[in-house]
C-alpha cells in the first residue's frame, strides 16, 4: 500500500500531514512565470496547478538537500593548503609561454 513520504515540514503540506494540514494559500505570479505554469499545464503532465506547485517545491527541496549535501561532504573532506594550491598554479602556468595576437 503507497505510503505518503514523511513530513519534513519543509514542502510536504498536503491534508495528510496532521502537523501541516492544506491550507488555502494565494500566491501572485509574475506574467512569464504564470505562462511558464500554462505552458507545463498543457502538457498534460500535472493534473492541475496545485499539482505542478507541488512538484516544483519538491525539486527545489531536493535539489537543496543536495546543495547541504555536498556542502557537508566539503566540510568533511581533506583540506588544502591555499597558499601552496596557489603556488603550484603558478608555477606550472608560468612555465607556459603566452598565446595570442601579442606574441
């Protein structure tokens, strides 16, 4: 039996969430972003507006999930030395001779 995903709190507001239950809610869109809305709409793809709403506000979730991701990753990862990251790019780019109309 499909089981809804857990509340994040963050953009799973549907009826089915007892801590965040569908609320009425207006939002004002801009021209190209209200045809943006129109033109998926007629896809076919969604069923409606609140639908396609739905869907954006999942990606943007996950694509921010995927932002602290790697952000974390970073944070834990090995840390260079700036100054000696700096040196060894210039040293390997000054060993290169200048291309272009000057030379």
């Amino acid at each position: 039996m499909w089981q809804p995903p857990p509340c994040t709190g963050l953009y799973w507001m549907q009826a089915h969430c007892p801590k965040h239950p569908a609320m009425p809610t207006t939002i004002t869109l801009t021209s190209a972003d209200e045809q943006l809305l129109h033109e998926q709409l007629s896809t076919g793809r969604y069923k409606d507006a609140n639908a396609l709403v739905a869907a954006g506000l999942q990606l943007l979730a996950k694509q921010d999930q995927q932002l602290r991701n790697f952000i974390q990753e970073g944070l834990e990862g090995e840390a260079l030395d700036g100054d000696a990251v700096f040196a060894a790019l210039e040293a390997k780019y000054s060993k290169q001779q200048p291309t272009g109309a000057d030379s």
